[in-house]
C-alpha cells in the first residue's frame, strides 16, 4: 500500500549530490570553523559480487569512503546519542563520517522489459555520522554502543545507473538493459544503533581468541530491522581492533584500530539474522507506486575473512553469503569486500 503522497525530487538531484559532497567535506568540523582534525583513520570499504557468484546480480557492488577520529565529537552528536536511553557512555569514544553508494540489479541484466518477479533495479547514495563508545563492563568484558544516522537518496539521482554502465564499458562486459524500471527518487533517512559485547581470551605465545554477540536496530524508510549475530576471531593483538567495518546492514565494525610497529593479523567468522520490516529495495517507493517483490522477513548474512594490521594501515578480505532476500529468488547471494584503513596522525 502507497501513501497518497507524490514527492518527486528530480528536479533537486544535482543540488543534493552537491549537498552530499559539502557534508563529507566540511560536515567533519567538531566546531564550526575548525578544519578537519589532522588525527584520525581513513577508511575504503569496497564490496562487489564479482569476488563472490562472479555475475552482477542482486546487491551487486557497495563503496563506502569514510573518517574517524577519536577527537571530541561535535556537541549536537553527543547530544542525539544521550537521548537514546540505551546509550552509554564510556571512556574511550570515536565519531566519524562516510560517503558512499550501493547497487542493486536482478539476475538478468541483458533484459529490457521489466522482470517483476525478480528485485528491482535500484541505487543508494548516502551520507551518514555516527558515534561510538567503548566501555568496560562485568569482568574482563569490553561493550561498544554505537549510533548512526543517514541521510541518503534512492533513485535516479544516485547514479547508480551511470556508475555501473561506465563500469562495465571500462572492463569491456555486458551492459546492463533494464535501468529505466530503477526506483524513483526518494530521500532516505534511517537511524541504527548497534550494541557489541566481546570477551577476549588469552592463548598460547601473543595469540588471543575472541568472542563477541552484537544487536541492532535500524529505523527509517530505506531499512527498518532488528538484528542479532556473533562473531569469532583468532589472532594476535584482538583488543586493538573490533573488526573490520561492512556496509550497513551487516556485521558491527569500526574503521579504526589501534595502530602497532608490529605485524598482526586475525581470522574472524560470524552469523547475523535479521528481522526486517521494511526494505525500500525490495518494498519499493514509500509514496509512489514502482517495481517490487515480496521480501522474506527473516534474513540471515554468514560472514568469514581475514585482517592484517602493520604500523598505521588495516587491510581486510571479507566473504559473506547472505540467504534469499525475496521470494522467488533462484540463489542465495555471495560477495566479496576489501577494505583499506590507514591512520593519519599529527
């Protein structure tokens, strides 16, 4: 059911790219005025199915450039996240920033016509600032809260179309034919707190091993879920990073870690079920009729890779098979994600 509402934004669709890029740009600022904090990590988080199934099909690619810093974090994020009463607050906190856009096709790309039993055509760009804190809690375990807020646009205005098109034209592969059936432009606006629990045990010579269980809540009319998970991990010097970072939704990870001259590194693998209500990729426009199908409501992500840490830079290689997202949907989906983080400091 549609909304009697018609909000058609195309019109805008430069103005708000070029509202995004101010964002990235300038919204870093603790105070106004003040210049990007010279301390703080870097991140490029790269996700694509051609490291997976090897065929663009359902979420297809995500990209995802982003800053954190463990500097103060601006008064008014510090403010949003104290009203949340399941927030807290603990010693150490980080705060940062990102950029980034997601794509979504069905299986059969070399189709003009529109394919109405398979996912729509879709694109994502967004902006988003989030805050975390990590804590002691009972013993010898450590939580992390996290909050996060969005603010994006789907549609047209996205440039997934254009993204993907020049893409394929630059590795000389099918262009895909079924664009002009994508979602119509929307603004997205979503907020997802997450919470992490971990307990770290110590092995033999400086190798640790790891336990975590992580919760979420998405709100907001691109996603709306619940998630649980828990993740495992083995290697050396686990308390200095929690994880590499994914592209929402899925697992809890932070683009920092605690920079050593030493070489470190981690096996990681977990399980993530989500309840979802809502899924604008899956579900369509809120206010406008378009393409879609009926979602699965309970969805589930099995993530495994490994991480290498020397001196101020992270480098990860995530897998992560995630279970049928739609009815009539022929095969579960596999992708692949790198991710690149580097410190900077003063």
């Amino acid at each position: 059911m549609r909304l009697p509402i018609a909000i058609d934004i195309a019109v805008c669709d430069k103005w708000f790219i070029i509202l995004m890029a101010l964002l990235l740009f300038y919204g870093f600022s603790p105070v106004q005025g003040q210049e990007l904090p010279e301390t703080g990590f870097w991140s490029l988080q790269l996700e694509n199915d051609l490291w997976g199934s090897s065929d663009d099909r359902f979420y297809t690619h995500g990209t995802e450039l982003s800053f954190a810093t463990i500097e103060p974090a601006p008064a008014w994020l510090e403010k949003i996240a104290t009203i949340f009463p399941c927030y807290r607050k603990g010693e150490t906190g980080i705060h940062g920033y990102s950029i980034g856009q997601k794509i979504f096709t069905p299986e059969d790309i070399e189709q003009r016509e529109l394919i109405e039993d398979d996912r729509p055509y879709a694109g994502w760009l967004f902006w988003d600032t989030g805050i975390a804190h990590v804590f002691e809690d009972d013993g010898n375990r450590q939580s992390i809260n996290g909050l996060v807020l969005t603010l994006g646009i789907v549609g047209p205005s996205s440039l997934a179309e254009e993204t993907q098109k020049e893409f394929h034209r630059f590795i000389d592969t099918t262009i895909p034919q079924g664009w002009d059936h994508q979602l119509h432009d929307e603004l997205g606006i979503n907020v997802t707190y997450l919470r992490k629990w971990r307990q770290i045990y110590d092995l033999d010579g400086d190798r640790q091993f790891e336990v975590s269980q992580h919760g979420g809540l998405a709100l907001g009319n691109v996603y709306t879920y619940a998630a649980a998970g828990t993740l495992a991990r083995w290697g050396t010097r686990l308390r200095d990073d929690i994880g590499p970072p994914t592209i929402s939704p899925g697992f809890t990870g932070i683009p920092a870690f605690q920079p050593d001259p030493e070489f470190n590194w981690y096996l990681f693998g977990g399980l993530e079920i989500r309840a979802v209500v809502r899924n604008i990729f899956l579900d369509g426009n809120t206010f406008r009729d378009s393409h879609r199908v009926d979602k699965k409501h309970l969805v589930a992500d099995v993530q495994f890779g490994v991480a290498f840490h020397f001196r101020d830079l992270r480098v990860s290689f995530t897998n992560l098979i995630r279970s049928k997202e739609f009815e009539g949907q022929s095969e579960i989906a596999n992708y692949g994600a790198i991710n690149l983080t580097f410190y900077t400091a003063k």
